[in-house]
C-alpha cells in the first residue's frame, strides 16, 4: 500500500482534496501547477489530475512515438 492509499492530500498549493495519483516531479514540470511541498514525487487530486494531462497531452504524445 502507498502513499496515496493511505490517505494523503494533494501536494497543489492551496488544494485540501486527498490525492488519486502519483507522478514525478519531472513529469509536472511541463505543466503550470504549482507544487506546495518538496520531494520526488506529486501526488494529485483527481481535479488536478484532469487538469495535468489536459495540459501535457501533445508532449506525452510525441514522447510515446518517440519510443514506439
């Protein structure tokens, strides 16, 4: 069990919602949320989430075809 199934909050400044998922910090930083907390990883509410991969769509794209 991780992090998130333990309950923890979205690492969004000013967002108290308990986090879905996990990303890196290198993946989120293509995006223009701002992370309120240090360390490797971001973990996201499902409204962030959503919001994320709106936003990185074309780049997450076009990194899957390089690779395939």
């Amino acid at each position: 069990m991780g992090k998130v199934g333990k309950g923890v909050g979205c690492s969004i400044s000013a967002c108290s919602n308990e986090a879905e998922r996990s990303i890196s910090r290198e993946q989120l930083a293509g995006s223009s949320l701002s992370i309120g907390s240090e360390g490797r990883s971001v973990y996201l509410c499902k409204d962030h989430y959503t919001a994320w991969k709106k936003t990185t769509r074309e780049s997450r794209s076009l990194e899957r075809a390089r690779w395939g």
